[in-house]
C-alpha cells in the first residue's frame, strides 16, 4: 500500500513539473519594435482607469512606456491622483519576475522602479485654464515635452484616458517658444489616440494643430453611447449592439474568475462602476499581434477602425483628424450589426482571452488555475515571414496567388487551428462597403496552413474606385491563428495585396 502510494505521489511530481515545465524563452513572440507610449490619465475618477493601467502593464513589454501623468478631466476638475497609479505599479513590482518567465529576450518587462521613475502629475485645474501664455507647465507637461524633443524614429503615442490639457499647453508652449519649422517636426512626431473629448481642450487642439495625427471618436457632448470605444465592454449598459458580442467574458463574474486573482489581479483591478475598461482600446490599437498597423487607422485592429474626418488635401491640406469607422460582424445571436461599436468588440473573444493567459502570467507556475499549465502566443509565418507587420504583395488580375503558413509554431506545442479571410471594410472608405470591394476566392488546403488565392478579373478589381493611380484595389487578407492551449490565444497575419491590371492606364 505504502509503494502503491509512493508512486502514486513521484507520477504526480512528474506530472506537475511536466504542466509546468518553462517554455523556451527564445520560441516565445517577439516584439524587435516598440511603440514609445504615454499615457494622461484621470485616474480615480472612476474604476476604469485603475483596471486599463491594470491591464496596460501585463502588455508593456510590448511598448516602451515613457511618461505615466495623472490628469484631470470634466468628471475630474480640480485634482489628480498619481497615487492611484502608484498603487497598480507597486502590485506590478510583486510579480515582474514571474511575468519575465513568459517574455521573449528582447522584451523583458520593465521594473516598477522604471515605471515609478516617469509617474507624473499634471495640472491640477480644468481643460484651457492650464493653457496660455505665462503659465508654467505641470511637471506631467515638462516630461512630455522632453520626450517629444528626444530624437527618435518612433513617433510618440499620447494615449488620453481623460483630459488633454497637458497635452494642450505643451502644445501652446512649443508654438509660442520655438520656430515654426521646429514647432512643426516637434508636432510631426506626435499620434494621440484619445478617449472622445473630455475637457475642452482636445477641440481646440484639432482646431488649431489640423496636422497632428490625431484618433478620437467624434460626437455630441457627454454622448459616449455613440463613440467606437464603448465597444469594449459597454453593449448592455449604453444599450448598443446587444446580442452581438460575448457578454460574459465582460462580467462581473468572468472577471472575479479571470482577472482579480493572485497577487496582482486581486489587488489592483477593481470592480467596474459603469463598464469595464473604457480606455483600454487606446493601447489594444498598438498591441503587437499581427493584426493592426497603427499608421493606417483605416486597417482596424482590437483597438478599432477610424478614418480620417477629411480626406480632401485640396481644401484641408495636412488634416490628420480620424474619427469612427463601422464594421459589418455578424453577432452571437446570428444577426448582422453595423456600427463603430463592432470593430472593437468583434475581437473580444480574443482580446479577453488574452488579458486572462496575461494574468495566469503573473503566478507561479504551480499555482497556475487553468489545468496547471500557462499558454503563450502562436508564431505565426507566412511565406517565410515571421514579422508581425502586414505582409504585401503584388498581384495581377485574374492570377492566383498561394501562401503558406506551414513554418508557423506554437511555443508550447499546442494544436492550430487557421482561419484565412478578407477584411473587406478596410477596402473602402464607403459605408456601404458591400458589393464595393471585389471579393477574393480562397481555397485552403491541409488544415488550413495552405491557401490559393484567387485575384478578381479586371473589370472587379481594377474599376477606377480603387485608391491606387490606376484605380486598383488594395485588399485585406487576415490570417488568424488559435491554438488550443486551456485559455486559447491568438495570434495574426495581415496580408496587403495590391492588385493591378497592365492594360489600364492611369489618368493622366
């Protein structure tokens, strides 16, 4: 009896060590590319704020953070609280070397020491009243305003969960203090993705500064039910898409089960007042899955889809405003929806599984809640490519086009399954995108690594309504790849292939 349950416990031991065996760090995904972020938050206003830094810090290896500032907003007048941030990084710091077991050599996580080193404040007052002349920055203002004079070949991600007026009166410093050629590069290094308008200032920015890159859902006053970010999380509270999206993996209870557990999730992610992670998109628009490519808003990604309010150059020359786009997904209940909303939370499914895999990160390998055995993202190679930005081609009319996924892995060993299919919104910029982008033919083969392509004839796909010269279409082919691991995670390809046509003549 004694041997029986001897062998009974070292089978256990080997099977545990096997669940928990670490993955090659060198097979894991890799980030080469960082996009420089930083972020202005209300924090404290609400619950929301507090769950996206949450969640912002379980994907910063991904990104390179350079100033974390708490800001102020209309639900937020007079006051900040980096203290808030202070509380989510210092839970952070307690499971760094745990989330360091599942990160790639080249994009370890940074230290709680790093992200205490850029916590900032900025003006404690409302919108345009920490903007004029003889107004001294807000420390939150000085380090953004270092940054974006730091020469870099990335541009500078203003993430805005709350107001913009630190944003603004740097802005109204570098337009007041330095030549207008170098007000101009300063302002060329920008991109703001920015949580609708919440204080006064992110209209006057727009207005004054039209060439600054600049993503915000556009709309009436207070009217958020409308804006594209809502597709997080909020269809059942502003009433919106409902039956479309997987509304349980947005839940109290998922996210009791899912999220607040362990050391970090239990204590700094907080219940939601209203819904769940309202700015969140802001930084899923940059997440590195293969998916988005952030200087083309129009391609959509698990932040969303945004195209530019006008596209004119002849009457709005250098216009960078881009506000919502819709999607056409077809929802859980089997209806058709068609709405800004669903180019975020045709994701969600995704996105959440994601942030669940990223918290069992943050536990010891042994004390994993999901069958003992952490997962981690498929690598995913088309035509040799294991880049994660779009891959593009060339390809004529009428030809057939293969590519192949056979060299794509999973770090973990666990079984793909592959799903090829064209994103036809980002085609066109025509609400009634039906009908308008030629449809591709697509044939896989084996279990789905494989697939034949087959380009429209000339008459679909080079009818004059293309964006190229000679009036070609350039379509969106997404591969998507799931692997089958106890949360299951997702990772993507995006294929540009721009179609042509020798025998049509550009206009002259």
């Amino acid at each position: 009896m004694a041997a029986s349950v001897l062998r009974l416990a070292v089978l256990w031991t080997l099977a545990v060590q096997v669940l928990c065996e670490a993955v090659d760090p060198s097979r894991l995904l890799s980030y080469p590319t960082k996009p420089r972020v930083f972020i202005l938050s209300d924090i404290s206003n609400e619950p929301d704020d507090q769950q996206s830094l949450t969640r912002y810090l379980l994907y910063s290896n991904q990104f390179q953070t350079e100033g974390l500032v708490a800001s102020t907003s209309t639900w937020l007048r007079d006051e900040v609280h980096p203290e808030d941030m202070l509380q989510v990084i210092n839970a952070y710091g307690n499971v760094t070397a745990d989330l360091n077991q599942h990160a790639p050599p080249d994009a370890l996580y940074p230290s709680a020491d790093y992200f205490r080193s850029i916590l900032r404040k900025g003006a404690e007052t409302y919108g345009m009243r920490a903007v004029g002349e003889n107004i001294t920055l807000s420390d939150g203002g000085k380090l953004l305003l270092e940054r974006l004079q730091t020469p870099s070949t990335q541009p500078l991600w203003v993430l805005a969960w709350g107001g913009t007026n630190v944003l603004a009166q740097v802005l109204y410093k570098i337009h007041a203090t330095f030549p207008a050629k170098t007000a101009a590069t300063l302002r060329s290094r920008l991109r703001v993705y920015a949580i609708s308008d919440q204080d006064d200032t992110g209209a006057w920015i727009r207005r004054s500064y039209p060439d600054i890159f600049y993503i915000s859902s556009t709309h009436g006053w207070n009217q958020y039910g409308l804006a594209a970010w809502i597709g997080i999380s909020g269809e059942s509270y502003y009433g919106v898409d409902e039956g479309g999206p997987n509304a349980t993996t947005v839940s109290h209870t998922w996210l009791r089960e899912n999220i607040q557990i362990g050391p970090y999730g239990a204590t700094a992610y907080p219940d939601y007042k209203y819904i769940m992670e309202g700015d969140t998109p802001t930084f899923l628009y940059l997440v590195q899955n293969g998916l988005g490519d952030p200087e083309h808003p129009g391609y959509g990604s698990w932040g969303g889809r945004y195209t530019k309010v006008d596209p004119s150059t002849a009457l709005t020359p250098n216009f960078n405003h881009y506000s919502d786009a819709a999607d056409r997904v077809r929802g859980l209940n089997n209806r058709t929806f068609t709405s800004n909303q669903a180019t975020i939370w045709r994701w969600r499914d995704a996105y959440q599984n994601d942030f669940a895999a990223r918290m069992q990160w943050t536990l010891p390998a042994a004390n994993a809640t999901r069958n003992q055995k952490q997962n981690h993202h498929p690598v995913v190679s088309v035509n040799g490519s294991t880049a994660l930005a779009p891959f593009s081609l060339t390809a004529s009319t009428g030809s057939t086009v293969t590519l192949d996924a056979k060299g794509t892995y999973d770090p973990d060993g666990d079984e793909l399954a592959y799903s090829w299919w064209q994103y036809k919104e980002p085609g066109s910029d025509d609400w009634n995108v039906a009908g308008q982008v030629p449809a591709l033919g697509l044939v896989a083969e084996g279990k789905g690594e494989r697939v034949n392509v087959q380009i429209p004839t000339a008459d679909q796909s080079c009818n004059g309504k293309g964006e190229n010269p000679s009036g070609c279409w350039l379509v969106h082919l997404v591969l998507e790849v799931r692997d089958n691991g106890a949360i299951p995670l997702t990772t993507y390809r995006r294929v540009l292939i721009q179609t042509t046509n020798e025998t049509v003549v550009p206009d002259a």
